[in-house]
C-alpha cells in the first residue's frame, strides 16, 4: 500500500476529496491517501509541503505560484477549481467601518504571511488604488484567530471565502462590507518534485479518480442538502456556490501563471517573474 499525504483547507470546494477517499477508490488502487485538515490555509499548506509533512497539496493559486518562485521544490499540476475566489472583505460585528473606502490604512487580519489572505489584501488595496506600502497587517493563523482579532480590535478587516465566512455573518460575528473576487481559477493541485520523481503512477491515479469524482460531482443527487450539513451552511447558500463553482480536469494555462506573475510582480509580493514551464508538470503529456 503506497501512502500520500494530501493537505486542503475544511472547505466544501474539497468534499470531492473526502466522498472519493470515503468510497474507497484509491484503496482499490493500493493507495492510502491521508487527508490532512489545514485550517490555516495556502500558507501553512506551503509551508508543510517544504517540510515534506504532506506531498500534494489543494492550494490557491497565486500562494503556491509565490512560494515555488520563492524556492518551494513543488509544481503545479492541474487546475482544480477553475473559477475564481470570492473574497468577503469582513469587519466586527461592532465595527465603526460600513464603507471598504474606510478601510484605507487600517490592519488587515492574515492567518500568515504568504496566504491568500495576505496576497488579497494587496490585490484588494490595488483595485482601489490604495499605497500598498502601507498595508499593515496582523496574523491570526486561522478563521478561529480572525474572530477573536476583530471582535477584541486587534485588527480592522478579515478577507476569507464568502461562503465559509457566511456563517459568521448570519449569527452577526462578522459584517462583510464587500466582495473581491480573484482574477483568475482559484485552486490548483500542487505535489513535491521529490513524489513527482518517485510516485508518479501513484499521483496519475489520484488525478484519474478525483477527476471522474469532480465532473460528476454537481450532479450527484442531493449534493446541495450534502453539502449544507457538512459544512453548516444554509441551503440557498450553498446552491448559489453551486451555481457559481466549476471544477476543472485540466492543466492549468500558461498565460494564467503569467497573469498572476505580472499582478505578484507588480505588487513587490514576488521579486521576479519565470517562465510557466517552471513552475509546471504535466502529469499526462501529449504523446
């Protein structure tokens, strides 16, 4: 039995993985693939991938493109969700601020630096064309750590998936004073060289079964009232993520990974751009 290491935030964009792990389907396959939970996002995942604590990953994009040009032995290796984010811009419940224009110059709560919520905070500051220099910025590791920042004032805004937070919106813990949406697909699966050069058979299986999980997956019956329990989320909820997600089985585009390059290079976030090749694998090349 060859054992994989896979790590993904507690989100519903990832329960392909669990109702394809809960099936059975890479056991069959003689694969154990051990799902690890990583509350804290892009950035805890890229770092666990440069300790070798996981060997793939379900990652935002822009996060893994920066930590591979910053020296993360890892590659891309498909697009998993190809459309993009939307990030809810949220403030306490008791907050002073109703309007994003406020925001200019206050905290921003990240779980770390490297994250989405870190990397979105910049592009967020650019589309309203705010100094980014003077982004400042406290880490609170994860949603758990946003509340109590937010709520105590230890910071002014939070920038998570809209859905996820949602909750936290109906019970009145958070206001969301607006959306910002990624420009581009907003998870990639991304696996160490080292696994690539080793397990390759093994990483073309997982891609096979997730694959045939994630094109059926909408029309799985009674997916929404799935969905809505295991994640607490209301039905309408849910069904408008629905409406909005489309999963991907392909490779992710060249000029994708330069979009994101240029926006990052703008941004003083990475200190050089690469060619996409590098920063690719293409688990079933052209013949």
């Amino acid at each position: 039995m060859n054992t994989i290491k896979i790590g993904g935030v507690p989100e519903h964009f990832n329960l392909p993985w669990h109702l394809s792990i809960e099936d059975g389907s890479y056991l069959k396959s003689n694969i154990h693939l051990d799902w690890i939970e990583y509350p804290g996002g892009t950035g805890a995942m890229c770092e666990a991938l440069r300790n070798k604590d996981i060997d793939m990953a379900i990652i935002l994009t822009e996060g893994i493109v920066k930590d591979i040009i910053d020296g993360n032995p890892c590659k891309i290796i498909q697009t998993y969700i190809q459309t993009p984010l939307i990030w809810g811009i949220h403030v306490g419940a008791n907050s002073n601020y109703t309007n994003l224009s406020e925001l200019e110059n206050t905290k921003a709560a990240i779980s770390r630096y490297g994250s989405g919520s870190h990397l979105m905070a910049y592009i967020n500051a650019q589309n309203q064309n705010w100094d980014t220099s003077l982004l400042k910025f406290e880490v609170v590791k994860n949603l758990n750590g946003a509340v109590g920042a937010l709520t105590n004032g230890d910071a002014d805004y939070f920038m998570w998936e809209h859905f996820t937070t949602k909750p936290l919106v109906d019970n009145g813990t958070f206001r969301r004073v607006l959306d910002c949406t990624t420009p581009w697909p907003c998870f990639v699966i991304a696996v160490r060289e080292e696994i690539l050069d080793t397990k390759i058979e093994e990483i073309k299986t997982i891609l096979n079964i997730i694959n045939r999980t994630t094109v059926d997956f909408k029309h799985i019956p009674s997916i929404d009232k799935t969905l809505a329990l295991r994640y607490d989320q209301q039905l309408e909820d849910i069904n408008k993520w629905l409406q909005h997600t489309e999963w991907s089985q392909s490779l992710i585009k060249e000029e994708t990974l330069n979009e994101v390059q240029d926006y990052l290079f703008n941004l003083d976030i990475i200190s050089k751009k690469v060619k996409p090749k590098n920063l690719l694998f293409d688990v079933n090349p052209p013949i």
